[in-house]
C-alpha cells in the first residue's frame, strides 16, 4: 500500500489552543441567530474571469457553453462588478479570511520557494472555524493552494493536514496550486525524445533527450490514433488499471480514440498490445499527468490524513479531475444531517493550465471534436479552456442533482427552485483568465497575473432561498473579501465582531444586495494587488520568458515549471545562447547588447496595485529592467489612470486609454478623483502598521510568542514558519536573543503591544 496515514500531533493541539486562547466566537447581541441556516454550496472556478461568461454579456465569439451556470444565474444574483486578486492563493486566502495581501503576506501564487510567512497561518480566523460558532460543518473539494505542499516540505508547516488546521472538518483533494505538467509519456509506453537528433531514442528522468529535444512523444498525455497520428498513435491495444484487470480495447464509433478512453477510465494504455498478467515493465502508474492522474490527499475531522499516490491500488487519484472534486463533493454532502447546517466547497481544478482534454461525456455535443489535438499549440489551447470550462459546467449540474438539490427537465436541461432547498449557492471565478484562454475584447496581455480589468474582473453569482427578485444583476463594486463576509451573513454572524481587532478586516457587507434589489453600492472604493511572495534572503528567482507573449517572468522557481507554462529558461541548466541568467533584466541586456540588437522582453512588474471608485482607476506598479541608456539595471515606478467602462463590449484599461498620457490633460474632475485615489491608496496601505515578533497575529509581543517560537521550531525541525522574523528560512533562536543579526522577539520593551492596524472599512 502507498496509503500514509497519521494523527494530528498532540504538540501541535497544544500549540492551537494556546494560539486561539482567550478568542470566543460569540453572538451579537444586537441580533438574533437564525434557527435552521441555510447551507452553503461554494464553487470556485480556476483562472476562469468574467470574459468567459456569456451569461454576463461576454464570451466573445466563442463563448463557453455553460447552460447549468446560467440556470443558477437566472434563478439567482449576477454581481457583475467583482474584483479579486490577479492570482489564485491570494483571492482563496481572501476568500475564507477576508484580509487584504498586505496584512497577510499572501501576495501571489504560493510557489515551493515562498516561506511560510507568505502562507495562510493558523492562526487566522477562517470561514470554517466563524461557521463552526454556528454549528456547521465544513469541507473543502478539490484545489487548496493556501499553503505549501511536499513539492518542498522545508516550507511547508503545516504539512498534510494543512487543510484541517485551518478549520476544515474534511478535506479531499489537492495542496499543490495546479495539476502537475501533461505526462507527455502517457505512463510510460511513449517514452521516447520526439524531435531533434535524438528522436525515437529511449529516454527518462535519469535520461534527458539532448537539444533540448522533448523526452515523451504524446502532446496530451494519452497515445492518439492512428488517423492523429499516423507515427506514433494505435487503433487498439491493452488498457492496464492499478485496481482492476487489463481490458482489451480497440477504436470504434463510440470509442474513436482508444489511448485516450482509456486514460479517462483512470488506466495506461499500451498500443498494439494483448492484456497479460501484469503490464509491461515500461507501465509506470507514479507518473502524474494533469488532469488525470494525482496525488490526492484527504482530511479526516479527527486530524488524521491520507496521502493517495496515482499508483495507490484504491485508484483515488486517478480519472478526470473535476469528476472526482464532484463526487467526493456530493458524497459528502448526502451524509449529511438534516439537523445541521453545512458548508461544501467545490474547488475545481479546471481550468488552471495544463489545457488537457475533457472527457466527451462531459462536453456539449457542438463541442465534441473531431479531430486531433497538439496541447502544446496556442489555437488548440483556447478550444481546450472552453471545453474544460464547459466540463465543469456540466458537473456543476451533476453535484445539484445528486444532492437533491435541482432535478433534471425531460430535455436535460437544469431544473432548479432556490425555494426547494435551504442552501445557498455561490460560484465566483479566483481570478482572471490565463492569457492563452482570454476572449476579445478583453486583453491578453493584461490577463491573469495583472491588476487590469483582464486580471481580476472575475464572475460572482448567489442563488438561494434568501434571494429577493431573482434573474437581476448588481453593478455595485463587489471585493472577493466580501465574499468571506457574506458567509457570515449566512450564517446570521458578524465577521467583524468575531474576527479580533488585531486581525483587522477589509470586508464590505453583501446579504443587502441579495434581500433589497433597491441596494446602492456599499463600497466607495475597490482595491487589488500583487507581488513576489516572501523569500529567503539574498534569493533572486531566475528568469523565464513566455515566448507566445514576449514577456519575461520572475514567478516560476524551475525549469519544469517555465517548460508548464510554455516558457523559455533562461537560468541554470537552461539551453538558450547566454543562459545562464540570474534576472529579466540580465536576459535583456544579454539580447540588446548582441550585435545587432535583438528586441526587448517585456518583464513582469516587481509589484502592482490598483484601486478605483465608481467612475476612476488608479495603477501603479514597479518594474525592473534593462536601459540602453545608462546600460544598467534600473528600477522605476509608474503611474496610470483610466475612466471606468463596464459596457458590452467594454472600453478596458488599456495603454491608449491611459488619461496620464503626454497626450491628454486631465480635466478638473479628473484630477479630482485622481488625487482622492491617491489619498485614498495611502491611507489603505499606511493603516497596516508592522510588528516583527507577532507571529500569531494577536496584537501583542510577549511570552506566548516565544513559546510559539520555540514549538514551530521543535515541530519543523528549524525550518520555515510564521515564526522566521529574519527571513533565512530558519525558525530558530537567531529570530529571538540579542546575538544575532536581527532579533526581534525580546528586544526593547517585552511585553509590548503591536501599533493598531485599522481594516479598510
């Protein structure tokens, strides 16, 4: 058995009661808690933004068909005017604890590199232990993504049962940020270098192809036909699972693609082969390969946790994700009490990249192709993101129906009556669409990873029984941190007084805009961000250049992840002229110093923010880079400014549009609202005030951070946590007594108070 089970530690309870001692999740006395709450049913669709949604008025001229959304859509609230964060952990950290990035250091995609203290803690108050008060039970589906993973378990705390000790009373799924890379070997049997001079030779991890030929001959992850590919596909061949005997399959009119049908079933199919007793030697079931086959992990309520290999002989890990985030979703939802209210979030992996193909069963019948697909190519890859947005859409009807929660029309179509059940639905989109998937006239080049419209303008809708006048839509300005207000409000609680003072919130109620539709906006301003996360000291990401947009990030940490995202290395082990390079700006000046001149790479900003009001946006960012001028590095930081429009089409914050541009002056009004957005930005980002030695965020420096200290070293072993003041990677005395470089905890004043941080509300 792969299967990894082990308690929670008896240490580690110690150390969370100690952490939440004195913090009483306690009614408002104003109000009265409801008597039978309702349910809620939470979906969260990856990297899928509001140009996706044809029920928005988007779309553009391929829109995803996404007939079950828009029936909750109908039955419910549109909140058209969403931002979130321009990257995934952020947003979801927001999501469930409704704190911008710059209280909680959660700044962008939580990578293996980033430490601890750029991941949710333990200490913060989350959705899951508010609802707890209010006798919920909660759990969570799919993707997670709030802290690390084993990728890299120095910097992972909180290790696999991360989920449950933040508050969740069961958790199966996925710790890692996205499925791992396409497994161009289909499980081995395709292991072969495709192109350059080595092609056709055997190859493997310990065997790299040369040239920087590709070691694997499959696009997809699964052996194509023969009419595909007439090389290297097969038309019949032997279908090995981990859990069940081999199956013999051949193509047919109900199963035109044998490689990839048995991929969908959760198995590894060897071409132009019988079944025998045991699959070939070159069968390997270790191999993850996106959307198919993972790693899963599970969290009991007890603290107890499971790690499922995809060649565990349960065969958990394996078959199309999104199915699987379903079915463990309404499994648990059905054994539920009647007698308590509940919390299920369903948090799709789909459709983060890799692009990978659906299975057919799931996908429109327009939508079906007939012909092959090459993963790796940018037109293929924007059919792909429809269809994977379209299979999520389809089960997202499927978790409805088997919870008794909708039925089906004689026709197939949704039948949903938000009055028949007591649960309330949400559905929001984590962030922007990645750049491949982007639909005109949104831009892609100011996609996910941006504070454009493109990288945070992001779909909201809320259906249920507390829905006043359903079918409308709300253009008031949403935050995804209202969001984690609105749970409360579900509930019948009061986010902001159970959340302690020292954990200030930047939440703005909701439950007006679902009860009155006369609703004016409650929010007079809105505001996003990102940044790298929080690294070790002195270290400098290497670059990586995504070729199909010209664009050099610092965000990925190696080679295997830039080659995911399509990119070019340009650090250590890299293969273009040059490499090794240790930053974008390095790549830069390598190209423009060559004779001639080669163009310049775009370079992703060191920092962005945004905030606008109702009429107004205010940008700002920072970017290092190369100058011809002064042939050095140089850091600058820019400004911009754009009248809001939210029309169908909409006018996007683009270059042109710029009102800081040599070519416009502003008008009165516009310098105006450009020096109260101003203002208004540094007012938020001052009323963050900093506190080295408040590791567990309680406003107060004293003993019970010491002892802290001294637990997540012993529970570590010295590694990363919320407890490395000096930012080595190191938790140990070096962030406490006076004999190193940067002590914090018992220096000055001990016991001392934190300056009072303020919410943006």
């Amino acid at each position: 058995m792969h299967t990894r089970t082990r308690a929670l530690n008896t240490a580690w309870i110690i150390g969370f009661v100690l952490a939440f001692a004195g913090l009483a999740l306690t009614w408002p006395a104003d109000a009265e808690r409801p008597t039978n709450p309702p349910n809620i049913l939470l979906f969260i669709l990856d990297d899928v933004g509001i140009d996706q949604m044809k029920t928005f008025g988007y779309g553009g001229a391929t829109a995803p068909r996404t007939p079950n959304i828009d029936t909750i859509a109908t039955a419910g609230v549109r909140f058209r005017n969403v931002w979130t964060m321009p990257e995934c952990s952020p947003s979801r950290a927001m999501l469930f604890e409704g704190r911008y990035p710059l209280r909680t250091n959660v700044y962008s995609a939580i990578l293996p590199v980033d430490l601890a203290n750029s991941q949710v803690p333990p200490y913060e108050t989350t959705t899951p232990r508010i609802l707890r008060d209010a006798g919920y039970t909660s759990g969570l589906f799919g993707k997670f993504h709030l802290t690390g993973s084993d990728v890299n378990p120095a910097t992972n705390p909180l290790g696999y049962t991360a989920v449950h000790q933040l508050g969740w009373d069961y958790f199966a799924g996925w710790q890692d940020g996205a499925p791992h890379p396409i497994d161009p070997t289909a499980g081995g049997v395709g292991a072969f270098c495709d192109g350059g001079s080595s092609a056709g030779a055997p190859c493997g991890s310990d065997n790299p192809c040369p040239d920087g030929a590709t070691c694997g001959l499959y696009s997809c992850g699964f052996v194509p036909n023969s009419t595909d590919d007439a090389a290297h596909g097969a038309d019949s061949g032997a279908c090995y699972f981990v859990n069940e005997p081999c199956s013999p399959i051949s193509r047919s009119a109900l199963v035109p693609t044998p490689g990839r049908t048995c991929m969908e079933r959760g198995g590894i199919f060897v071409p132009n082969a019988t079944c025998a007793s045991a699959p070939p030697a070159d069968v390997n079931f270790g191999l993850q390969n996106a959307y198919y086959a993972g790693q899963l992990v599970i969290n009991q309520p007890e603290g107890s946790f499971q790690v499922l290999p995809p060649q565990d002989p349960s065969g958990a890990g394996r078959g199309y994700r999104t199915i699987l985030e379903s079915q463990r979703a309404i499994d648990w939802i059905n054994a539920r009490s009647s007698a308590a209210p509940w919390m299920a979030t369903v948090s799709y992996s789909s459709a983060h990249t890799p692009y990978q193909q659906a299975p057919t069963s799931l996908l429109p019948a327009a939508s079906v192709p007939t012909g092959g697909t090459n993963c790796l190519k940018l037109a293929d890859q924007r059919v792909l993101s429809n269809q994977m947005i379209e299979s999520m859409d389809k089960e997202i009807g499927r978790v409805l129906v088997d919870t008794g929660l909708a039925t089906r029309n004689a026709d197939g179509s949704l039948d949903y009556s938000p009055a028949a059940s007591n649960t309330m639905i949400v559905i929001i989109g984590d962030n922007g669409t990645y750049a491949p998937g982007v639909k005109l006239p949104f831009n892609f080049e100011r996609a996910k990873g941006t504070v454009y419209q493109t990288g945070v303008w992001t779909p909201l809708i809320v259906a249920g029984p507390l829905v006043q006048s359903p079918g409308r839509q709300v253009d008031a300005m949403v935050n995804v941190a209202d969001v984690f207000q609105l749970f409360g409000e579900i509930a019948g609680l009061d986010v902001h007084k159970i959340v302690p003072k020292s954990r200030p919130l930047d939440s703005v109620s909701m439950l007006p805009y679902l009860t009155n539709p006369q609703q004016r906006s409650l929010r007079s301003t809105n505001f996003t961000q990102t940044a790298l996360n929080i690294r070790p000291r002195g270290y400098v990401t290497p670059p990586c250049v995504i070729d199909s947009f010209s664009t050099c990030i610092q965000l990925v940490p190696s080679q295997a992840i830039c080659t995911v995202e399509e990119g070019t290395w340009w650090g250590q082990g890299g293969t273009v002229p040059g490499a090794p390079q240790q930053d974008c700006c390095g790549v830069n000046r390598y190209r423009q110093t060559q004779s001639p001149p080669q163009s310049a790479y775009n370079v992703l900003p060191d920092w962005q923010m945004a905030i606008r009001d109702d009429t107004y946006k205010l940008v700002k960012y920072q970017v290092t880079d190369y100058s011809t001028t002064t042939g050095n590095c140089e850091t600058n930081q820019f400004t911009e400014f754009y009248a809001i429009d939210e029309a169908v089409p909409p006018r996007l914050d683009d270059a042109p549009f710029n009102l800081l541009a040599p070519s416009h002056v502003l008008t009165k009004a516009e310098a105006k609202a450009l020096a109260k957005l101003g203002n208004e930005l540094d007012r938020l980002l001052a009323s963050q005030k900093a506190c080295s030695g408040d590791g567990n965020r309680d406003g107060m420096v004293d003993q019970e951070d010491v002892d802290q200290l001294d637990y997540w070293d012993r529970t570590t072993g010295g590694n990363s946590s919320w407890y490395d003041f000096n930012l080595d990677g190191l938790t140990s005395s070096c962030d406490v007594p006076f004999e190193c470089d940067l002590p914090f905890i018992t220096q000055g004043k001990f016991p001392r108070r934190c300056p009072r941080s303020t919410g943006s509300r």
